[in-house]
C-alpha cells in the first residue's frame, strides 16, 4: 500500500500535481470505510492542459521507430509483474475485491498491454489500382490523435488499460478519466506504470474532477477524436449523444443482463460451477455476469437445490481473508440500489429461496425462483450479489427469455450436444455468447462488445486497432493526368 500512497495527484504533461478545482475527493476503503487518500480534483483549465499535452506529445510519439514503441510497452508488463503484490494490495483495498479477484484482474492486465505491444509493427497500409492511368493509391493506417478514456469502477486496472493501452500502441495520446471510487487503481496506477517504461512525458494524462465543475467538456473538448467509455446505460446514451454532436466516434461497453442457459442434457455439475462463478464472481459486479440462469424444467428442481446449496455456502465478509468469495460491493449507492431491485422483485411475486442481509457495504447473496420474465429484475441488470433463475419448457422459449432484455452484451449455453449450442448461440441477440462456459470471459486476440442497450463498438484484438485509428488516402500521380477544361501551352 505504501507503493501507491503518493499516487494521489493529478497526472498532467507529465508531472504530479494537485488538480486547481477547490473541491476535494475523498478515497475510502469500501469494507471498512477508512480514509485511503485525498485527492485536489481538476477544473477545466487542468482538462485543457492534459488534452493539449497529450496532443502535442503525440507528434513525438508517432515519430518514435516503431520497434522502439514496442519495447517501450513490452516494459509496462515487466513492471506490472514486478509490482504484483503491491496492485494486488490496492485492489483489496481500494475496490474491496478478493485476492483471487486482483489475480484475475491483473492477468488481465498483462494480456492486453502485450497485445498492444504488438501494435506499433501492425500500422499497415495498402496500394491500390486506380481507374485513373498511372496513378497509384497508398491507404495508411494512422493515429487519430488523442483518445479519451472514462473508466468504471468494477475492474478499474482493467478497463482503464483495455482502452489506454491500445490507443498508446496505435500511437495516440490518451487522457484518462477514472471512477471518483476507483482514482488510483483506474487512473494514477496506470500512469505510473507507463511513467516507469520511459514513455515521453505528457502523452498519457490522468484527471481526477467533479463532473458537476466540468460538465460535458471532457467529450466536447476539441482535441480527442474518440471518447472511449465503460459503465452504465444511462452514461453511456448521454456520452455517445454528445460525441456524436461533436462529430466525435464514441466506443460504449456499457451494461448487461447476461442469460446462462442450461439444456435438459446439459452436464448438471458442471452448469453448477459456470453459474456460480458467472453470478457472483466481483460480488456480481461484472456486466458480463449471469443476472438469469435459466434452467429446462426436468432439471430445475435438482439444480435449484443444488445452486441454493452452492451459493449459501460462500464465504462473506472481510477481502483480505483468503477464504472470502463475496466482499463489499463499491458503495452506499449500489447496496441501496441493489435492495430496492430485492424488494421490487418480493412485491411482484417472485419466490426467495435464499435472501440475503446487509451489513455495511457487504451483502450476502440473494436467490429468486420461478421468477416471470416479465418481472423488473429480469429484464435489467442488478450489479451486485442476487439472481434469478427461471425455469423454461422448450428451446424456443429460452431462446425468447434470454432475448427478452433491452442489453446484449454475453450468455452461455449448457450442452452436450456442442454443435448444438454453437447454433442457439447465434440465435441470442448478443455481442458474446459461451458454449459450455461461463458468460464472463475476455480475451486480448478476441472483439469484445455488445449489442442493443449494451453499446456498440469493438475492443480488443485488431478491432481495437481498428477502433483507435482511422486511414489516410494518398495518391501519387506518377504521370500527366489530362483535365478537362485544360488550356493550350502557348509557345513565347
């Protein structure tokens, strides 16, 4: 902890600073509520400056031999390895998520900045014939230029570094907005780490600020071209509304209301784990995470005894024990949330088979069944520890149950018959569905994003590349091309 104790400051043109706003954030440990940092929150003026300082370093930037740019990333994962045990300890206290949790998230981390090392060498272009004689068409995969990253606070290492990594690999400058409850491990932790790796000063800025003082600016500043946001629905319709005013693309990875399906010759035991670990993996704080787990009514009730066994025998309380499976969710905010979700779903007649209790921030779990695919909380995404399992007759009808949501973004199927599974899954209206898996699953090489309410766009692999450039047209004319309206030459 004492590792990260200073990264309480802004991170504009390269230097740690207090931001100029009057007003002060408070980071707090979401279990115990202890103080972690404070932090001096940035105003405009410190906005303008990190976006100016990100465009104008970019230009060094994209001038740096891409061999050497890729080396300059490659180190950020040497020292995301070396410094293990230190982000592992920020995660516990800063996210309260277990040490299997900081393990997962780390992993992750690790995968996607190699995958973005690999960028600086994949800026490829094309030649292309030309209806016009002796002309020649060269295609370029450039920059954009800066990108702006807002980060949420459910995997903050993670989902501030699936976006700001690939856009430094795609040689842009990035300025990077984290969660107000997650400012060092989504925001002032990434920039150390790339601080560390030699990275030219000022390319990669992190502002902490009030959106009440700032407002929109951070999407309508003139400088970034993309606007790269994780986190809910509500946010992400009003970003994507105002970047598309601007004229700006904006990449949305947003909510979901993930469906796990189990078939009548599904293998019982092991749709057991996959639901377990997709519901309450983070405490349920995932947008990929199982909210229905619908179950073919010759196994329902066998499972439903089984599941109810499985999850009230997880551990909850304190992140750091080891033994933990469910620490606190992030905030007062979300546990109110999540219980008027609960007591909505009691008074539309939902049967609890398993209810859980509060204590502080940390909420054990909640299990409802036979529940209507009509009720509210099977049709929206309850971020936190509850879930609904729903009982159904025939493939169409969990076909129509897991597409009856306004979000798309992941879902499972349980069979033996994979072939099978693999054509239900194409009939799911959703960016990612798993066959004998869980619904929670990211991969650096693979495109990642949803469908419908649950955003739109592509991270990871070459869709990420894709997504954090754009192409440049050049044409060279290597002979007289004849124009109408061409004038004689006349002879002196």
């Amino acid at each position: 902890m004492n590792q990260f104790a200073a990264l309480n400051k802004q991170y504009i043109g390269g230097v740690w600073r207090d931001g100029s706003s009057q007003k002060t954030l408070t980071d707090s440990n979401p279990y115990n509520g202890k103080k972690i940092a404070d932090f001096k929150l940035a105003n405009l003026s410190d906005l303008d400056e990190a976006y100016r300082s990100a465009a104008a370093v970019q230009k060094i930037w994209a001038e740096i031999n891409p061999f050497e740019r890729r080396a300059i990333l490659e180190k950020a994962i040497t020292w995301v390895e070396k410094h293990e045990a230190e982000i592992t300890d920020i995660i516990i206290e800063e996210l309260g998520g277990t040490a299997l949790k900081a393990f997962f998230e780390i992993g992750l981390v690790k995968n996607i900045i190699k995958e973005a090392s690999t960028y600086p060498l994949r800026m490829t272009g094309e030649i292309l014939p030309s209806a016009v004689d002796g002309k020649e068409n060269r295609l370029y995969r450039v920059p954009v230029g800066v990108v702006g990253v807002i980060s949420p606070f459910n995997f903050p290492f993670f989902l501030s570094m699936r976006s700001v990594a690939p856009a430094l690999g795609a040689g842009n400058g990035v300025v990077l907005k984290p969660h107000d409850d997650t400012p060092i491990t989504g925001g002032t932790l990434v920039a150390r780490v790339f601080e560390e790796t030699g990275m030219p000063k000022g390319l990669i800025n992190v502002i902490m600020a009030d959106i009440r003082e700032i407002g929109d600016a951070f999407v309508e500043h003139p400088i970034p071209r993309i606007i790269s946001f994780t986190g809910s629905e509500g946010v992400g319709r009003h970003i994507g509304g105002v970047a598309g005013r601007c004229l700006k693309k904006a990449v949305l990875e947003l909510g979901g209301n993930s469906a796990l399906i189990v078939m009548a010759d599904a293998d019982l035991d092991y749709a057991l784990n996959a639901a377990v670990f997709s519901r309450f993996t983070h405490q349920g704080q995932i947008c990929m995470s199982a909210n229905r787990v619908l179950v073919h009514r010759s196994l329902y009730p066998q499972f439903l005894e089984k599941y109810v066994g499985r999850v009230s025998n997880l551990k909850v309380g304190d992140p750091r024990q080891p033994d933990t499976d469910i620490g606190p969710l992030m905030n007062k905010a979300q546990v109110d949330t999540l219980a008027k979700q609960i007591q909505k779903a009691v008074d539309e007649g939902a049967k609890v088979v398993l209810r859980g209790k509060s204590e502080g921030n940390v909420v054990s779990p909640t299990v409802f069944a036979d529940v209507g695919p009509d009720m509210a909380i099977a049709r929206n995404e309850m971020f936190g520890p509850a879930v609904c399992v729903i009982p159904f007759d025939s493939t169409e009808e969990a076909i129509r149950i897991a597409n009856d949501s306004p979000y798309g973004l992941s879902g499972a199927i349980h069979t033996r018959n994979v072939e099978q599974g693999a054509e239900l899954a194409k009939q799911i209206d959703s960016g990612m569905v798993h066959v004998n898996d869980g619904t929670i699953n990211d991969e650096p090489l693979v495109a990642f994003g949803g469908e419908k309410a649950s955003g739109f766009g592509r991270l990871n692999g070459r869709w990420a590349l894709e997504e954090f450039t754009t192409l440049k047209w050049v044409s060279v004319q290597h002979k007289p091309r004849h124009y109408p309206f061409e004038v004689a030459a006349t002879v002196s």
